[in-house]
C-alpha cells in the first residue's frame, strides 16, 4: 500500500514541491459539454496542447470552425485565442494517440431509481482502454462519480489488461457562468489517488494555477464533491424556509440573511432566498448522494427535506399568482428568464419548466423570454419572445424567474403600461420593493416585506 493511501489527506503549497521535468504533457478530454470544454480551453491557456474527443458529430464541427456549442462567457474568445494547442475529433483513437493525461468529462445522469447512470463512463473507459491497453497513461475522473466509482474503474481496468493505465479523482467545481475564472483562480484543487506517482503527476499539471492542492484517496475525493454541493443545496432550502416563514410573521428574508451572513461560522454564501435551485450539478448530485446512503442503508433524512423543500418552493409561485389574479385560466403570464441562472443557456432542471408546466396546467397562455436561450423543445407551448417588453405587453403578471442584469435594469416603469395588470412576482429578490411599487407595480417577493 502506498504512502497516499495511508493518509486521509495532504494540503500542500504549490511552490512546495519541485517541479516536474514535463509538466506540459499533452493533454486527452473526453466530452466537450460545460467540463469538458471549459478543461480544455484552460489547459491549452496553460500551454498544454490538448485534444477533445467528442461523439456529436455537429459539435466537433462547431468547435473545428471556431464556434461554441454551449454558452458560457469568456469561452469562445478563450478557445480562438489558443486554437493552435487545440483540436476536435471524433476518433478515440486519435485522442489516446496524442494525450498522456486524459481527463473523462461525459455526463453522469440519474437513473430512473437515482443512481448515477455511469454507461457513458464505462464506455469511455472500455473505448480507451482498446486504442491504449499497453500505452502509459493516466486517466483523470473529471466526472461527477458515486464514491467506490474509481475503485470499481480500477478493476476494470486491470480486468482488461490495462496494467499501465493510472487512474485519478480529480471533481470540478466549476459554476456556469463563471467557469473560466473558476478554472484559473480555484479555491482547491482536488486530487485523489491510488498510488503517489499519479498524485504527483496531476499535481505537476496544476502547479502554475498556485491554488491550494489537497491530495487525498479516490473515495474521499468524490465524496467532496457530493458532500459540497449538497451543503451548497441544503443552505439554498434552508434559507428559503426561512424566507417562508418571514412571509407569516412580517420579517424580511433579505434582511435576515445579511444578519445572518455577518456571522463568519455561516458566511453570505447561498443565502438568498428564491423558487429553488436548478441546474446540471445540484438536484442530480443531492438526489445522487441521498440514493447512495440508501444503498448503504442509511437513511439521509436531510436531504430528503432539502429536496422536497425545493420543489415546493417552485409551486408557491402559483399560490402567489392566484392571491393576486383569482382563478388563473386564460390568464397570460410571463417568466423572465428561462435558463436555470444568469450566464448560461443551460436549461437542465430549470426552474422555468417546472413553472411553465405548472401554469400551463392551469390554463395560463405560458409566454418567455430569455436573453440567450431562443427555443429549447422542452419549452414545448410557451410563446417565446424576442424581447422582455414584448413578453410582457398584454401580461396579466410577470415572473422574474432568473436573475439576468439585463432584466434587473429594465426600464420597469415604462413596461408597467403595456401589462394587462401590474402584478409582478420577483422569484429572486433582485428587484427594489419600493422602486417597484413607485413604478405602479403590485410587487411580491419571496420572504420580503414591502414596507
């Protein structure tokens, strides 16, 4: 057993260490959705040559003619300007060619019973394994993975014959909108391994970013992901609890919530209240965890409630439209937003669907506008629109569902006479009440008082 295997954990200072004779080596990333294209712009920024293989024959062609086929600021300008250190492919072949390290960054789905669906690993797995069984090289787990994931991949790489293929935990913690600066400039970086050459190889690779590196074991490395964004969830419920109880006995959550952030042991993280949380990472990673201490045979009864306390608090929208409107057939309703958070097209658990579906069932006339999502078929009967002011003239109310600058700083007064009504639901607490009510608004926020 190695000397990494017998420690918890190593939290070292990048300029600690000596440096690698090449820490430059040619990079392989499997993927190229938000991880895995975000990897790899950074790592050619790093002045690694780095190949992307990816099975979506339109996106390889995309990204071969210099375009993006995901949203995320920063990206495209990133990929154009290190375009001679990157390439697109098809061939699995091609990528285990050319990268020494190969980071796998392909979708970790949930199941229909909440496990995390790991067929698009093991393929990734197996098809390197075909073009590299003899080859050295050292596959890095990008991948948001159940813990014992790397052990089980360890087997199966040695059940194949791939005794030279090393194996590595290496969670991302990347925010969209956010996810070249999160890349550069990270809190930690996290590296799990089997043995210490692997952990001083990647340590090597990340280096130059001069973050804090935490060296630990496989199975602890990914259950830091799991634990960190469940905390992340559990701190969004909670403070929307506690904006619901601020509606009942006339505080204001916002205010409650800088009281609260003040104190260092909670921090002001996370502590807005809002409709829920969404998105690629959070409910998949939440639900993930709590199945897997299921599967333990433990019982994890707080995530329970943070999930349950998330999906109703998308539903209080229609509870707060009905105060205002009465019945809510045949009235039009516009959602402001559509993506689940500002700097992203990203539309996985948004909560603008669950929303969308629910007014719709109502028989509320759906309408939307979004500034980069134009269509998305899971949209299916909402009117979409090109602008804010059009989705919102003839409104019977608005929902400010995600929080972009550009509707934060909408002309409000002078929209407010294109509405049917006035009635404006802020879903997150990004509006002045009292500019709002000036502006002719009937306004309702989430936990907030007006006064």
């Amino acid at each position: 057993m190695s000397s990494t295997q017998h420690r918890k954990f190593e939290l070292t200072d990048p300029s600690s260490r000596p440096h690698a004779p090449d820490a430059r080596e040619p990079i392989g990333v499997i993927g190229a959705g938000y991880v895995g294209l975000v990897t790899a712009a950074c790592l050619a920024s790093m002045g690694h040559r780095v190949t992307v293989r990816e099975i979506d024959a339109d996106k390889v062609a995309a990204l071969q003619a210099g375009a993006a086929p995901i949203y995320e600021p920063g990206l495209v300008e990133l990929l154009s300007s290190n375009s001679q250190r990157l390439s697109f492919t098809l061939s699995m072949a091609e990528l285990v060619r050319d990268a020494q390290v190969i980071f796998v960054a392909v979708d970790t789905p949930p199941t229909q019973s909440g496990d995390a669906d790991l067929a698009r690993v093991q393929a990734a797995i197996r098809e390197v394994v075909e073009h590299a069984a003899a080859m050295e090289r050292l596959l890095v787990m990008k991948s948001t993975v159940p813990v014992g994931t790397g052990q089980r991949l360890v087997s199966l790489l040695r059940s194949l014959g791939a005794a030279n293929i090393g194996y590595a935990s290496n969670p991302e913690f990347l925010r969209e909108g956010t996810a070249i600066a999160d890349f550069m400039n990270p809190d930690r970086v996290v590296i799990g391994t089997f043995d210490a050459p692997a952990a001083d190889r990647l340590e090597a690779l990340y280096r130059p970013l001069n973050a804090p590196i935490m060296r630990t074991t496989v199975p602890s490395a990914e259950m830091i992901k799991y634990a960190s964004n469940a905390f992340l969830a559990t701190k969004i419920s909670f403070i929307n609890e506690i904006a619901n109880v601020c509606e009942e006995v006339g505080a204001d959550v916002s205010v409650v919530a800088q009281g609260m952030g003040m104190d260092a042991r909670i921090g002001p993280s996370f502590l807005r209240a809002g409709i829920g949380y969404g998105g690629s990472c959070f409910p998949k990673d939440v639900a993930a965890l709590k199945q897997l201490a299921g599967n333990s045979g433990y019982h994890f009864q707080l995530l329970t409630s943070v999930i349950e306390v998330n999906e109703l608090q998308k539903r209080r929208v229609v509870g707060k439209l009905r105060k205002h409107l009465g019945s809510l057939e045949g009235k039009q309703i516009a959602l402001l937003g559509l993506a689940f958070k500002p700097g992203t097209d990203d539309m996985r658990e948004a909560t603008s669907l669950v929303l969308a579906g629910r007014l719709q069932a109502e028989g509320v006339i759906v309408r939307g506008y979004d500034p980069v999502v134009r269509e998305d078929e899971r949209l299916r009967g909402v009117d979409l629109h090109d602008s804010a002011e059009a989705a919102l003239t003839g409104a019977d109310a608005a929902v400010l569902v995600t929080e972009w600058p550009e509707l934060i700083n909408l002309d409000w007064a002078a929209v407010r006479s294109s509405m049917r009504q006035p009635v404006l639901i802020d879903g997150r607490n990004a509006l002045d009440p009292q500019a709002m009510s000036r502006a002719g608004f009937v306004y309702d926020g989430i936990g907030r008082s007006t006064k």
